[in-house]
C-alpha cells in the first residue's frame, strides 16, 4: 500500500502542477488583454483630446481671439488688503 499512496501522492503533485501552470497561463492571456485594452483606451483619449484643443483653437481663431488668456488660467487676484478685512471682522 505504501507504494500505491506514493504513486497516488506524485500523480497529485503532477496535477497541482498542470492545474497551476494552466491558470498562470490563463492569468497571463487575460493581463495581457486587459493591457492592450488600456493603452488603446489611452490612445484614443490622446486623440479627443487633440480634436477637442484643434476645435478650441479653431474657435479662437474664428472669434479674433487668438491671443488672449485660456479660459482655465486662474484669475489674478488684486492685493488691495480685501481679503484681511474680511478676515478680522
């Protein structure tokens, strides 16, 4: 019996074996799937952004305002002392 449950015994290793090698298989082919899906995710949000800059930029253009400010620059802030009353009171 000995000899059967160690024969028994290497057939389960070799199965563990196979059944991990096949799921890190399959591990591998799904990441690999998921990071093309990614970068091509990326890319095509790399162009709509380029279309959207070329679109504003052509409105610019369209509108003679070519060299004024980007509407998301933050607006100067006088320092006139405004803010410290405002504060105290």
């Amino acid at each position: 019996m000995d000899g059967h449950n160690l024969e028994d015994s290497k057939q389960s290793t070799a199965d563990m074996s196979v059944f991990v090698q096949t799921l890190l298989q399959q591990m591998q082919s799904r990441f690999q799937t998921m990071s093309e899906s990614i970068i091509t995710k990326i890319d095509e949000m790399g162009d709509r952004i380029n279309e959207l800059e070329q679109s504003i930029n052509d409105l610019k253009a369209e509108m003679g305002m070519e060299g004024s400010p980007s509407p998301l620059a933050p607006p100067k802030q006088k320092s006139d002392g405004a803010n410290q009353e405002d504060d105290s009171a």
